[in-house]
C-alpha cells in the first residue's frame, strides 16, 4: 500500500512539473498588464463557421517536407477564426514513384481544413528527387522536358482531385530566391494553362516574391507582356519581411502602381509573413532578439496594416516548423523536435481576435489624419462596421518592443466622431471603459485626452458593436 501511495505521489509531482513546463509565462504577463483603464469584459471570438466570409488565412505549409504534422493542430485552425489556410503540395510527396500519386496525406489536410470552414489554397511548388530536382527553399526551377513534362501531369492530377475544394492554386514559392527570370515565367505561363484546362474557372496566384522584390517583378512582368499573357494571373503574391512591418508599405505601394502599369485587374495578395518569437540565425528577420512579446505585437500590426488597405493577408505560420537544421519560432503555437503541442503564444489569441472582429463586415476607410501632443509616429487605420465607425490605433515607428507599458496620448481624430465607444487591446482581447471627460467630438472630428496608447493596435470602438465574450483558454 505504502509502495502504491508512493507511486502515485511521484506520479503528481512529475504531472505537475509537465503542466508548469506547458505554463505560457508570456501570456500570463500580457493578462496581468494593461492600461489604466476600468475593463469591462473580454472580446468575444468566433470560430471559422461562425464566420460568413473574410479575408484572412494562416501558414499550414510545409507538410509536404514534413516539417509539422497537420493532426496536431490541426483543431486549432477553426477556432483560429480565418476564413482561409495556405498548403503547399508537395510533389515529392505526393509522386514517389514516377507516374504514381499517393495523395493520402494532402487528403486530411485539404478536407481536415475544409470540414472547419476554412479554404485551401494550394501552393503548387519544388521539385522532385526522383526526377532529379531539389524540395528545399531556394531550389532552382526545373527546365528539362521531361521533367516538366512529369510536373505538367502531376499539376493536372492535383487539380482533378481538389477542384471541387479548391479553387486558388499559387504557382512556386518565392522564385526569385532561386529561379532564373525565364524559368519562371516558362514555369508560371505553362502551370496556369495546365491548371485552367482542368478548372476553367480557378483563381491564379503568381510571382510569390521572398520580400518586394520590384526589379524581378518588373522583368517578369515584361516577359509576361512580350507574350500576351498579363493576364494570366489574378493574384500577385508576397512576403514583405521586415523588423518593422509598417516600413514596407512604402515598397508595397510602388509594387501596386506597377501592377497597375501592366494589369490592374491583378490584385495584391501578402501570402505568407510572420516574425520568430526569439533570436533565430537563419531564415527571416534572423538575428534580432525577438520574444514572445514583440511577436504578438509585430502580428498585430502586419495584420491591421494590411487591412485597413484591403489586401488579402495570410499569417505565416499556426505552428513552429522542425526544419532539417532548427526548430522554427515563427509558431502561434509553441510546438518541439517531436511536432507536439506545447501552447498557444500570445500571437495565437491576437490573431484570433483581429480575425474574428475584422471580417468581411468591417469596411476599410484608410488611415485617417490626426493631431497629437506626442513626437511618436502614429498610425490611425479607419473602418466601418454596420455604419458605425471604428479605429485602430498604434506607434508605427520603431520596431516592436518588450515593454508592457503605455504611454497616455492627447489625440484628435479628422474625420471621424464617437458617441459611446469602449477601448480593446487587441492582443489580449480585454474590453475597457473610455471615461466620458476624456472624449470630445467636434465638428467631424474626435478629440481623446489621455489615451493609452502603445506599440500595438488597440481598437476604438462603438459598445454596441463590441460583443463580449470570456476569457480566453489559459493553456
């Protein structure tokens, strides 16, 4: 009896230790901060289903290379609250013995997203060892028949099989990272007519540019011209990689008027972008000592940049990836060498907040001007919901920081008026009163005195339109 009692006080202590490791530190300091304001609730989420339409996807790539398992987090996505998921299709994969397609794996994937009201979209990249190319990141673009040839056919084959789910196919991943200008407008020309002649109705995503790479667009573009074929694609793609996510709109803007020069039916898409939550060596935004802290923050503010432009924006990615030489800190979900579940980051419950408030229902105004007592460059991004106005507000200037802390801000809104509006911080999710002396509309315009204000968007908002909810999960 005693050997018994012993067993199962050893047995507490080592569940105990289990559950501590599992402890998200950072979310508990986030919960616990907070500007000093009264809090009135928390903002209500919704899952995907819940959700008519939006525009916001998340990363589930690189399962094609095994670099995460699908099951493992797979429930998380729909409660996530995007509407769309990124999947790579991973012909080696899917084709390891020539002119044979085992496309199991990509099944629970494709339909494990779908059954959740989230839309796949495929990206259609890298090569296949067994016809003599490579399957990493970088990996030149293939030009021998034969091989293309065998691509053209699996290309054909995939779309057969998804093109009832699947309407949005991506052609290569990031080729100005390894492939030659020709090769990928060969490859990008080819690909899409392949795909059109199986699903004449399918939604064509091209370039995928690793950064804003404007030269290698123009040239693409140039050559898409010379062949009659700027219209080959409805969406241009890219991963604008910066420490600070509000310096590369500046870039995004020219990548824009460049479309439109060309073909200004094609839409801008940004298809994968996300930030390390530590000092990673390799990869995007490598050497910087980032935290979980300012990974949450930098979402945030890709996230609302994005929106209030009306592009299309993916969050790179819903786990942390084992790559063959490192363990990826990218992750809204902290995840180890084994691909198991740890728990969510505080990015996980930002992300889910944005997603949930800012569907398709919210209508972007653009960023609205504004007068202020504070040297800081502040973003003011404006939008609608059901007629009633709302704002995001947050410092632009600098880098995403570790500090829980806000600084109180006299503000004047143009353009804009509150009649009883609350404050939410949009990462944790925490819904606070706005002190009536603080607010003053006049004229068209809406003064705030005192307002925290932070690194990170917090959201302004008319009560009504601000439903609460509870307190999200501590895991």
């Amino acid at each position: 009896m005693r050997k018994i009692l012993m067993f199962l006080l050893i047995n507490a202590v080592i569940n105990s230790m289990t559950t501590a490791q599992h402890r998200n530190i950072n979310w508990e300091k986030f919960k616990s901060s907070g500007p000093e304001l009264r809090q009135v609730g928390w903002l209500a989420t919704k899952s995907s289903k819940e959700i008519k339409s939006s525009s916001w996807s998340v990363g589930c790539e690189t399962l094609d290379r095994d670099y995460a398992q699908f099951s493992v987090y797979k429930n998380w996505v729909g409660e996530l609250g995007v509407k769309h998921g990124r999947l790579q299709s991973g012909w080696a994969k899917c084709e390891k013995q020539k002119g044979i397609y085992s496309f199991e794996w990509l099944d629970s994937c494709v339909y494990g997203l779908s059954e959740q009201a989230v839309k796949p979209w495929i990206c259609l990249c890298y090569g296949n060892p067994v016809y003599g190319s490579g399957i990493r990141l970088g990996a030149k673009i293939f030009t021998d028949e034969a091989e293309m040839t065998a691509w053209f056919k699996y290309v054909e084959a995939t779309v057969l099989r998804y093109k009832n789910v699947v309407t949005e196919w991506e052609i290569w991943n990031e080729p100005n990272g390894g492939g030659g200008l020709n090769e990928y407008a060969n490859l990008l020309i080819r690909t899409a007519e392949t795909i059109k002649k199986v699903q004449p109705d399918a939604v064509i995503m091209g370039f995928s540019l690793a950064g804003i790479d404007l030269k290698y667009a123009k040239e693409i573009f140039e050559i898409l011209k010379a062949n009659n074929k700027l219209n080959i694609i409805d969406y241009l793609t890219y991963h604008p990689y910066t420490n600070n996510p509000d310096e590369s709109y500046a870039d995004v803007d020219k990548l824009q008027s460049m479309i439109n020069s060309y073909n200004p039916k094609i839409k801008l898409y940004q298809g994968e972008n996300g930030c390390p939550s530590q000092l990673e060596w390799t990869h995007a935004l490598a050497y910087y000592p980032w935290t979980e802290i300012s990974q949450a923050k930098w979402f945030m503010r890709r996230m609302a940049g994005d929106r209030v432009r009306d592009i299309p924006s993916s969050v790179f990615t819903i786990i942390d990836l084992r790559y063959y030489n490192m363990l990826q800190s990218f992750g809204l979900i902290r995840s180890n060498l084994l691909h198991e579940f740890i728990y969510k980051r505080p990015s996980y419950y930002g992300v889910q907040h944005i997603a949930g408030f800012f569907d398709d229902s919210a209508r972007a105004q653009g960023e609205l001007k504004y007068e202020s007592n504070t040297s800081r460059k502040i973003a003011v991004a404006g939008f609608k919901k059901e007629g009633s106005p709302i704002v995001l507000i947050w410092y632009k200037d600098q880098i995403p920081g570790d500090d829980l802390k806000w600084d109180l801000v006299d503000i004047t809104i143009k353009g804009t008026n509150f009649k009883d509006p609350v404050y939410v911080e949009m990462i944790t999710g925490k819904v606070y009163e706005i002190n009536k002396a603080a607010l003053k509309n006049k004229g068209g315009d809406v003064s705030f005195s005192k307002l925290p204000v932070w690194d990170s968007p917090v959201m302004i908002a008319e009560r009504l339109q601000v439903k609460l909810g509870s307190e999200p999960d501590k895991k």
